[in-house]
C-alpha cells in the first residue's frame, strides 16, 4: 500500500491511451485538477459518479485550547473541504 501521486495519475493515463503523448497526460490531470480548485474555491461541490462529492462547508467560530498552556482560546471560522464516498466506492473499499 502506498500513495497515489499526481505523477502516478500521469504515468497511467499515459500508459492506457496510447494516443496520448506524456505532455498532454500532464495538461489533462492539471486541468482536472484545476477545475475541480476553481469549484471549491467558489463553495461549489465537485460529484464524480461512482468515486464521491467534495464539497465546502462553513465552521463557525469555536472554543479551543491551546495544548502546551491550557489556556482558551478562539478560533475563527473557516471553510473545510470535505469528501464524501459514493456507496458504490465505500462498498468496494470495505469488500477490500
């Protein structure tokens, strides 16, 4: 078990369509990935049928601690991305 990388995801579109040159495998996955930015960046979800959503969420602010002298703090609110697996992927995950 390991990571997939971005250059992983280049080496195999590369390796599975041959038509392709390693360039254009490249411009494929960074304009995927770059689409998929532009969209959280604007709090739209990104749904990709089969694998799962990604979607931004807003936290209000909260109560903290900081650890090393226990005292309390604030922290502000932010957006989160989140995913959440298709049950067709969690399925098969858990089939393992």
């Amino acid at each position: 078990m390991g990571t997939l990388t971005k250059a992983d995801l280049v080496e195999k579109i590369y390796a599975t369509h041959p038509s392709l040159t390693k360039s254009q495998a490249v411009q494929a996955v960074e304009l995927f990935l770059s689409l998929a930015k532009s969209s959280l960046i604007q709090g739209d979800d990104v749904l990709l049928s089969g694998f799962g959503k990604f979607n931004v969420r807003d936290k209000k602010p909260r109560r903290g601690r900081n650890p090393q002298t226990g005292s309390t703090l604030i922290l502000d609110a932010r957006r989160v991305v989140t995913f959440k697996p298709s049950g067709l992927l969690r399925d098969r995950v858990n089939k393992g």
